[in-house]
C-alpha cells in the first residue's frame, strides 16, 4: 500500500471540502421541520394501529373468555 505525505493528504482533504456543496439555512430549517412533521404523523399512525390491534385483542379475547 502506497504511503501518502501528510501535508499532501491534508491539501487533498480541503480540496475536496471546497467542493462541498452545504446547505443554506432556509434548507436546513424546512428539512428539520418536514422530519418533525413526518415523525409526530408516523407516531399518531403507530398509535392508532396499536389502539385498533388493543381492541381487537381485548375483544377476541372477552368472546372467548
């Protein structure tokens, strides 16, 4: 395996971080706002299941027992 020179690989690393295309802050916050939504939906879609299998289960069970 070929050795690298320090400073050359530093050189390498901020060449490659100039290309970096970040995002601007209005992107970050719609993102972070469009994570919380989907996951406050996907709570309330998790819950509503778990009622729906509860009732169920507490149902077959009382026509059984």
């Amino acid at each position: 395996m070929a050795t690298t020179n320090p400073i050359q690989f530093i050189q390498e690393v901020r060449a490659q971080v100039a290309k970096v295309v970040w995002p601007t802050r209005r992107e970050v916050l719609l993102t972070t706002v469009m994570v919380f939504i989907m996951a406050t939906l996907t709570a309330i879609f998790f819950a509503l299941v778990d009622l729906g299998i509860r009732g169920g289960l507490n149902l077959l069970l009382s026509f059984f027992g």
